[in-house]
C-alpha cells in the first residue's frame, strides 16, 4: 500500500490523502495494547497525519504514550479552547494552557496545527482567543493556526487572514463549503482538512435513526434520493471516500476508527482513484438540487 502525500496548502507540510481521526482512542473501548497497534499501524501503513483534541478524553495523551518516538513520522493536529481546570472556556489564558497541556500530553516539543475548535462567532470576533494562538505560533510551539468548525464562523476564520488551515465537515451529504468557502480557502494557500467524509454512514440504516448522529444526514441523503445502483454498505461507503478525498479542494480527509481492518480497506479504496465523472456529477447534481439550505454539522 502506497499513499502519495501533497501539498498542504502552501503551510510547506505534505500530508497523504487520508489521515487517523484519533477520537477513537480517546475512550475505554480499546486496551491500551490495542491503541498502541492501532496507531503504529497507522504509521506503518503511510497515514501521515494523525488529528485529535482536547475534547477526545484520553486521546493526547495516549499519542504521546505510544507514537511520539515516532513524532518526525508524521503532521500532529489538535484543537483547543476549553476544559483547562483554573481557566474559562475560550480565553486567552485558556488558549495558552491548552497548547501548553498538549505539548506535555503528547510529549513534543512543537504541534504542528492547533486549531480552535468550534469557537462561537463573537468570541472569534472579539479576536483574544486568535491572537492567544498566534502567540503560540510565534513562539514556536505551534506551527500552523488553524479553525475547526462550521458556517458562520467558517467563513469569518477564511477572510480574517489570521489562520493558514481549516478544518471542516464534507461528505455526499455536506457539499455547500465546496462551492463556496473552500474555493476561497484555496485561492488563499490555507491548507485544508475534512471530516467525516463518509457522513457517519447513514445508508446503514432503513428508517429514521432518532438520535444518531447521522440523522440528519440521514434525512439528506433519502432527500437526495441518489440512485447509483449500489446497496452495499462498503461500496457506499468507498463511493462516499472517493467522492472526498478526490475533490479539489480537499487536501486531506479525517477518517476515524478503532479498527485495523478499515483503515487497510480504507487505503485500498483510495487506491482505485477518482470516481467515474458520471458517478461524481451525479452526486453533486444531486446535493445542488435538494440543498434546503443545509448548514454544517457541529
């Protein structure tokens, strides 16, 4: 298995198509045996980029215990803002504390993208928790600032000029930012990433799944009511990675799991190249023509 790694915008970091959603590990589900095989893994595999946060539990700190011998492998992402005891949700201070807990937690002298993670519009606005992380950057422990989210704040984070990557939600079902916000992030050498490119697979369902997380994402794709002539979950779910990962403007998709199996079946997927250009317009025709206005999922 081989994974050709490109340019992450013009940051000067290279990145392979697909990188380690680590939230995963981050709970009790998985010895840490398993976690350490699952994140070798990963490595040995080509899988360049692992991304976690500080919301994921245990997730920074076991990337510290069992791959930070290994740092020089692979681009380090993690996201902060909150749950630093002794400071406030998204302030400066908690900015700061944030950044520091992770270098400890995952044992590096230097991350090489933090983003903020979902930060409300006016706090981003109010700019203290930007130029926290700038700070950072300055000081040489963070190399790229960067914003997680959605919408709004989105859109606010790519015009600002103050970040150099995103990170963002786009699947068959999440198509609006590849249109409109991606372009501009791209003619602006930000570097981009993008999650939950198989939208937390939907099709796995036959009737409404009430409180799941993909239901709305459910509701979106019977509305789209693509027909592609498939039913199998797994070619669903190839189809779904394809369309992603070989869309323009992405540079690398976030794929989470606990399993070894998927992220070999995952890598054997992209493998295969871009979607036949029928299958792909088709899906895009589709979301353009049913789009009610569907913002990002948080």
């Amino acid at each position: 298995m081989t994974l050709e790694k490109k340019d992450f915008g013009n940051t000067g970091l290279k990145v392979t198509p697909i990188g380690f959603g680590a939230g995963h590990i981050g709970g009790n589900k998985l010895s840490e045996n398993e976690i350490s095989n699952l994140l070798n893994t990963a490595l040995d595999l080509g899988i360049n980029l692992i991304d976690t946060a500080r919301g994921y539990g245990l997730s920074e700190e076991r990337i510290g215990k069992h791959i930070s011998n290994r740092r020089k492998e692979f681009v380090l992402s993690t996201k902060v803002g909150y749950g630093i005891q002794g400071c406030n949700d998204w302030t400066y201070d908690c900015i700061i504390a944030g950044v520091e807990q992770a270098l400890k937690l995952m044992k590096t002298d230097y991350i090489d993208i933090v983003h903020l993670h979902s930060c409300p519009i006016g706090t981003l606005q109010y700019g203290e928790v930007i130029n926290a992380l700038l700070k950072t950057v300055e000081e040489g422990k963070v190399r790229i600032a960067a914003y997680s989210g959605e919408n709004y704040e989105l859109d606010f984070s790519i015009s600002s000029g103050k970040f150099r990557s995103i990170e963002t939600s786009v699947n068959i079902t999440e198509q609006y930012h590849i249109d409109n916000l991606l372009q501009e992030a791209k003619s602006k050498g930000m570097g981009i990433i993008v999650k939950r490119p198989i939208a937390n697979v939907p099709w796995r369902f036959e009737q409404q799944p009430y409180g799941d997380y993909s239901e709305q994402y459910w509701l979106r794709w019977k509305k789209m009511n693509l027909d592609l002539g498939i039913k199998s979950i797994d070619k669903l779910n190839e189809i779904a990675l394809r369309f992603v990962v070989f869309t323009d403007v992405v540079d690398c998709a976030i794929v989470g799991t606990s399993n070894i199996n998927h992220l070999k079946e995952n890598i054997k997927m992209i493998e295969k190249g871009p979607l036949p250009k029928d299958i792909y317009y088709k899906i895009r025709t589709a979301f353009r023509k049913y789009n009610e206005n569907w913002i990002g999922q948080i």
